[in-house]
C-alpha cells in the first residue's frame, strides 16, 4: 500500500478538479490499480476536524508511514515570512510549519501544478502573499525546503508543473512511484516528469501547417499560428497538451487561444501581456528553444514566401473560408 | 457555555475554520473565519487589462469559467460591447456545464457522504446510504465521476480545457463550434441527461420539473425511491434537515445566462420578510472590513471604491473574508436565490413554509440540474456554425467596467477601473464572501453565522455532523471568498 497526502495552500483547488476529470478510467480506480491508498485528499475523505488533524499527528509521530505527500497551491510565507497568510484551520500553526514538518515525514513530496512547484499566479505582481513554491521561488532553486533539500528516498521535490495539472500527469507519477518505477533520470532539469514534459506543445499542434509557413494569426480567435503575434510559446513550452488531449479531446490551441507555458517558472510575468508576442525589430524574441536564430529567420522569410493562399485566407479567419480541394460546380 | 473551533473543513473548496459558542447544548454565536489570503487584487494592479482573463480564472479552480465570465463582463462593460449572439450561446454553455457538473460534484462528492458516516448506523436508511455514499468507495462514486468527465468534454470542445480557459473573451469566444461540433455536443448532453435520469431522479427531466409544491415533492420522492435524489430526500426527512441552517436573510441573483438581453433565471432582490422582489441595483453593494483582517477605510464602500490591502493587526478581525452588504442587509446567494427569483413553484412553496434551510438549498440545486440542461440542448441548437462567435473592439485607456454572473455558488462580480490603459483597481466581490462573510460595523452577523444560530451541538469535533451538513449545504468555495 502506498500512502498519499493531499494538502492544499495558496491556490485555487484547480489541480485537484482537473484530477477529478481523470477518465477511462476514472483517478479512484487508477489509484487502487496501483494499490494507493488516499489518506486524505480534500475533495474525496471523510474525515474532517479532529479525525484529520489526528492523521497529521499520526504521520508526526511516525504511527502511519507516509509515502508521499503532495501539495497543490503556494506555500504562503507572508507577511513579513510568519506564514499567516494560511494558518491551517483548526490548529493555529501556518500551513508552511506544518509543510516543514510533513516534507520530512514523506519517501517523497510532490509538487502539484505550478503554484506548489514554482510558486505560479500566485506570486505574479508584486507577490503580496510572498508565495513560493517548495523547492523553487519562480527560477531560482530554493523554496521552502532549500535546493540541497531531498527526500527519505533521496528525491527531490517532484513537480508536476501546470496550470492547472492534467489528470494524467498526477496519476502517471503516483502510481510509478508506488510501483517502484519512477528513477531519478526520469526528472528533467526543473525536477519536472520528462513523461510529458519530453515534448513540447508544439508538438501535435493542429495549427502546424500554419506554423510551417508562417501563416499567422492577428486576433485571438483566427485559426492561423499564434507565435507571430499572439504571444503563444508553444515552440518552447514542455508539455504534451496536444499529444495527450484534455477534457476528452481539448487544449488551449484547440480553445482558440495562445500556450502561455504554464509548467514554466514565472509563466504568470509575461514580458509584455500574455497575449502578445515582444518582438525587436520585428522579429519575435524567444524563438522556438534550440534552433539558431538566423535559420529561424531564413526560413521564416522563406516559407513565409512559399505561403499558399489557402494557409493566408485561413489564417486570419475564425473557420475555415478557403478548402484543400476545390469543387466541380453544379451543371 | 464553552467555545469550540472546527476546521480544517474537507469536501469544501478551499480552507475553512469555524469558531462556536455552545449555550446549554446549542449554537450560541458563530464565527466563521477563511483563513487563507493571497492578494489578486494586488496582483492585478497595473498590468494590461485583458490579463485579467488570465490571471482571474486561476482564483478558483471550481468557479474558474464563472470567473472568467465575469472578467469578460467587466471588460465587455468597459469597452461598451456586447459579445456575439454565438458567442453567448457558447458561454452560456461553458458556464451551464461547469454549474451543473458543480451542483453534481457537491451532491455526490461534498455532501452525500457524510450520511455514510458511522454515526447514522442505527438509522433505518443507513443500510442503504452507507454503501452508495461512502467517501471514496460508494459505489455512486465512480458512475458519477464517469458522468461528470464525459460530461465536461463540452469544455474540451468549447474552451479548450476546463479549468482555466481562455476563450471566453468580451465579444464573445476565441472558439467556434462546427457543425459536427454541434451535433457532438449534443450527443453529450444526452448521455448526460440519461445519467441524471437514471441515477439521480429516476424521470425525465421534465416531470422534475413540473413538481409544483412540497407535496408533490414528497409523492414523487415516495414514488422514485430508487432515485439518489429521493435517498436525500427520505433521510432529509427523517433527520428534520428542514429546520436545520434556517435563515431569514435576504436573496439576490445578478440574473443567469443572458442571451440577447434575457436572463434564463432573472436578476434581483428577494425580500424575506415580505417575500416581495425588488429590482437590482448594485450601486447599493458596500464591503465592510470592521471584522477583516484589511488595512480599514473610513466606511464600507462600493467595489469600485474599495481597496483590498491585508493588514493582519487589525483587532477587530477574525477573517480575511470582508463583509458585502447590499443596501446594508445580509444577503444569501446561490440557487435557492436563483430559483426563487424565477418563482419556480416548487421552490416558492418550500421557502415560503420553511425560510432557507440545508433541504431547500439541496433542492434548488438538483432542479436547476433539471432545469438547465434542456436549455443547455436549446442552445446548442440555436449555434449558427457559420457565422462569428466574437467581435474585437479597442479598450479605452480610461474606463470602468462592472462584469456580473451566476456561479455554481451564487453572484459573483467584478468591478474594473482602467486607467491610462492599465487596471486602476481590480475588485472582486464572489458568492461565498456574501454567504460566509464575517459581522459587519453594526456587528451584524453574515449569512452562515446566521443560520448556525440554535444548531444543537451533541457531540464535537467531526461527530459534531449537522454542523457539517449546514456549512456543506452553502456548497462554500473559500478560495474565492478570499482571492
């Protein structure tokens, strides 16, 4: 049996609903498949008031083994680092005590979804709540737990970045770890799982045609690529929305609006405006990751000369005006 | 007397604490206390306003389309637009389908099981209860989440993802829906439909509909036993749930789902002492911080006044929830508001002979489950494929704008200030600050507060349960109640 605690702190509860959208089949089911056991999850346990606060009290004092801990939301160190900005209901202790605390007790802590990992929309601004995430303020290591921090098993902080998570992405790493599968290797450079994280947004994206010959978009809405001018950082961004669908079949392209690469750190300090894209001298800055610059260029103005009026008539249009094929008309 | 606190709350969105005071055996006073904070409103200050569409969905991830509507709103205010007739339809049907599966997650995930709970064994209906509801293992629990994933696949189609969607947009909606979407949409609200009229009425939508009066309630529940809806209803019955969580406080709704400027469920105030409705005017909305851990202001004020600046030395707080009034009166939202604003039969008989109180607020919610989707199938069918879904217009670099909708929970509004093209202010005022806000400068208690008051109090800590069915009956979303 592998024993999972769920905890939310500074964030919206979005992680755990997308967890709940978890299909064919459904997260309960995925969980037994791999023999977890939920100690507590705030949408799906019984217990509550004492009965909970017990269960941490029996984690603390080593009478339940924890095998992973998960939080879902910043760690709240405001104001002034006391942590008041969420004291756990109940107990008069801030929820970033009772984090120390738990992170110690766990084989492994995962981060769930953005705001835990990095500290996400909830440190945009001027971060009023001094949210961070566990092992990470934005893109500097270090967080709650500090960068030299790892786990019993000698893990560090998993963080299954998103915002919010896709259902698969929570219950792929759970149950790996439960089954004894999941290696360190498995974790790319921000600690993130290379499961998806391997691919890029780009990659799958129905608007690839588009992409290919710089047939762009000018309003949100237009079926054209969006990197041009919509501020979409699809090229750059890791994670497999348009490989593994949401919501049966979905996606923020599929939406008809820009990827603002939501598993990144500091995803929610856009340079200019979420969407649209800073450019210098025309040309957009952050160009697809690992592609030299002046080939993008001469390719851009290459292909961007190549566009068939098909791809430009669509472009700018909210539905296809201008078919593949053409017609006979009717004698 | 004695005083308890209880908290941390589960199977509520977001963290909740709540401080009583027990005399002789019943809840004498009430403290309720949200005590988590971090500072949207801050942080949507000075950045480009149609950010906030990004930034506001992300408060709450149970109300996240609500929120993006409302945002819409504001901006639409601001711009002096109106959103596309397709545009309409296709948010009117984002927002139904995050509505409906929240009414369903909160009856089958949030509050049915607490029925399961061991202290119920001795009831004649806990054999029956217990091994559908129980918390993770009823065997309602994987049909239901099965529903609610295929049903929320018109996010997948219409949004992009559900939460956190960018399509929903002022003029409208960055997708459109095909002609084959259309039809697959369509296909979804009736597999949908078939689960509610297998599990949870046991009868076409229809029928539930046409209920009339308490009555009539109670023959058809008598008469579809096998309906989960029903199981509620019996237990309810059996436990007086109806005298439980009683308040007398005002309604309002802001009207929901507008289409070519008629509102689905109209907007108002519902007086409760003389059971007249008056028309809606949100000049009239104050926020007080007397008992807010908020930098104070001279007096409450309107939002679009309003500042939200955490101060946690202020002495007379106990939450970070500040206080709404409307025309300085407690108010309660959500679908009993709804449904009795659009003088459903049924819904009026019931309020009239019994207030608010944990059965009617259930009850309102599964008739708009009953009520909506029909309407979701309407929608569908009138998407003109072929034509626009949104309309672009410039934002001014100096502008106001209020942007209102109904969420699962009840009325949640936006208030924008723009200046020299950048958010001025940003206040938010959601459906659970109104239901769970704390006392206000007259001391007067909010809506929650309220309805605690005379609760019986037997035994304490998670056994204390009908504490729980009365907060849990309010369907709380605390990550909005505080942003």
């Amino acid at each position: 049996m592998f024993n999972v605690l769920w905890l939310q702190s500074g964030g919206c509860g979005g992680c755990s609903i997308s967890l709940l959208n978890a299909e064919s089949p459904d997260v309960l089911t995925r969980f037994k498949s791999a023999d977890i056991n939920v100690l507590w999850h705030p949408s799906l346990s019984e217990a509550s008031v004492d009965e909970f606060l017990q269960l941490l009290d029996d984690i603390i004092t080593d009478k339940i083994h924890l095998d992973a801990l998960c939080l879902e939301g910043s760690v709240m160190k405001g104001p002034n680092g006391t942590g008041r900005f969420h004291m756990l209901a109940g107990t008069g202790k801030s929820m970033m005590s009772w984090l120390n605390e738990l992170s110690e007790k766990a084989d492994y802590t995962l981060a769930m979804g953005s705001c835990a990992a990095f500290g996400g929309v909830t440190a945009a601004g001027n971060n009023p709540g001094e949210a961070c995430g566990l092992q990470y303020d934005g893109q500097i290591s270090g967080g709650l737990l500090g960068e030299q921090w790892q786990s019993s098993k000698g893990f560090p902080v998993i963080n299954v970045a998103g915002c919010p998570t896709h259902p698969d992405w929570v219950t792929d790493v759970l149950m790996q770890l439960a089954l004894g599968d999941l290696q360190y290797a498995d974790l790319d450079e921000l600690n993130r799982p290379r499961a998806y994280t391997d691919h890029l947004v780009h990659h799958g994206c129905a608007r690839n045609e588009y992409y290919e010959y710089k047939a762009s978009a000018e309003t949100l809405g237009d079926i054209g690529c969006m990197m041009e001018h919509k501020g979409c950082l699809g090229t750059q961004a890791r994670a497999d929305c348009n490989i593994r669908p949401w919501n049966g079949g979905g996606s923020c392209l599929k939406g008809g609006y820009p990827c603002i690469n939501c598993t990144a750190p500091e995803f929610e300090k856009p340079r200019l405006s979420f969407t649209e894209t800073p450019k210098i001298a025309g040309i957009p800055v952050g160009l697809p990751t690992d592609m030299p610059k002046a080939w993008f260029v001469a390719l851009a103005s290459l292909s961007k000369a190549a566009t068939p009026k098909r791809l430009k008539d669509n472009a700018t249009a909210s539905q296809i005006i201008t078919p593949p094929g053409k017609r006979k008309e009717r004698p | 007397m004695t005083r308890k606190i209880y908290g941390p709350f589960n199977r509520v969105e977001g963290d909740l604490e709540l401080e009583v005071e027990i005399t002789d055996g019943v809840v004498s006073k009430a403290w309720v206390n949200s005590p988590l904070y971090r500072g949207f409103e801050q942080i949507m200050q000075d950045k480009p306003p149609m950010d906030a569409l990004i930034y506001t969905p992300r408060i709450c991830g149970i109300c996240s389309v609500s929120q993006s509507i409302a945002c819409a709103n504001a901006l639409a205010d601001a711009q002096g637009i109106k959103a596309e007739s397709n545009g309409q339809l296709a948010s009117n049907i984002i927002l139904a389908c995050e509505n409906m599966a929240d009414h369903l997650t909160h009856f089958y995930l949030f509050f049915m099981p607490d029925f399961a709970r061991d202290e119920y064994q001795q009831r004649s209906w806990y054999a029956d209860i217990e091994p559908r509801f129980r918390a993770q293992i009823g065997t309602a629990t994987n049909t239901m989440l099965k529903a609610r994933a295929e049903f929320i696949h018109i996010t997948g189609i219409l949004a992009g993802k559900w939460p956190h969607t960018l399509s929903i947009q002022p003029g409208g909606t960055t997708t459109t829906a095909s002609a084959s979407d259309k039809v697959k949409l369509l296909a979804i609200l009736m597999s949908f439909r078939q689960f509610l009229e297998t599990q949870l009425f046991a009868d076409t939508l229809e029928n539930v509909i046409q209920l009339a009066s308490e009555n009539e309630l109670k023959l058809w529940a008598d008469s579809h036993a096998q309906a989960d809806f029903s199981r509620f209803l019996h237990l309810a019955d059996d436990l007086e749930l109806n005298n439980s969580g009683k308040i007398d406080a005002h309604f309002m709704s802001y009207g929901a789902y507008g289409f070519e400027d008629q509102f689905l469920f109209p907007q108002g105030i519902w007086t409760g002492d003389s059971g007249s409705i008056t028309s809606l005017n949100t000049q009239l909305i104050r926020e007080d911080l007397s008992h807010s851990w908020m930098l104070s202001q001279q007096k409450p004020a309107h939002p679009y006044k309003g500042k939200t600046l955490p101060d946690p030395e202020q002495l007379e707080g106990y939450s970070w929830c500040k206080a709404p009034r409307y025309d300085e009166r407690v108010i309660e939202v959500g679908a009993l508001a709804r449904q009795t604003m659009s003088q459903h039969p049924l819904i009026l008989d019931l309020v009239k002979s019994n207030q608010s109180n944990v059965v009617n607020r259930i009850v309102a919610r599964m008739l708009e489950l009953a009520r909506v989707i029909p309407e979701m199938e309407n929608w569908c069918k009138q998407i003109k494929p072929n034509e626009p879904f949104c309309i672009q217009a410039d934002m001014p670099d100096e502008a106001e704008g209020q942007g209102l909708v109904e969420a699962a929970r009840g009325s949640l509004g936006h208030w924008i200030r723009i200046e020299q093209g950048k958010i001025n202010n940003y206040q938010i005022v959601a459906p659970t600050t109104w239901n769970f806000s704390p006392r206000d400068k007259d001391n007067v208690a909010g809506a929650l507060e309220q309805a605690l008051l005379g609760t019986p109090v037997e035994e304490h800590g998670n056994k204390a349960v009908l504490i729980q069915h009365i907060v849990r009956s309010f369907d709380p979303c605390m990550v909005c109640t505080v942003h």
